[in-house]
C-alpha cells in the first residue's frame, strides 16, 4: 500500500522511511516508531533518576531536621 508524505505530498514506498521529495522522516514506518519508543524508555528512566535523587535528599534533609 502506497502513502504520501505528510509534508510535500509525495508518494512514498512500504519501504522507505525517508521521503524522497523533501527528505522528512515518515512517521508510520517502524524506524520512526522504535525511535519514539526508545525515546519514552529514556524520559522514563530520567523521570525515576530525578524521584531517586528526591527522595535521598529528603532522607538526608529529614536526618539533619531530626538532629
Ligand atoms: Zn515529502
């Protein structure tokens, strides 16, 4: 099944992940869709670095309240 490129209108191959008129990435082909996966992995474990660090801080902070 043939698509056009969002972009310029092209046609685009099953295939490709790249239009051939203007070059934009497609954004049904699976390349793109494992990219924007690996990308949510990523924010994802950022997001768990920050809470650890928060909570140790708060650990910390509440030992030195204590004393
Ligand atoms: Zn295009």
């Amino acid at each position: 099944m043939k698509r056009k490129c969002e972009f310029c209108g092209n046609e685009i191959e099953e295939d490709e992940t790249f239009c051939k008129g203007c070059g934009n990435p497609i954004k049904d082909s699976k390349e793109v869709k494992e990219a924007v996966i690996d990308n949510k992995k990523n924010t994802s474990n950022f997001i768990t670095i920050i809470i650890i660090i928060l909570l140790i801080a708060i650990i910390i902070g509440g030992f030195f309240l204590i004393k």
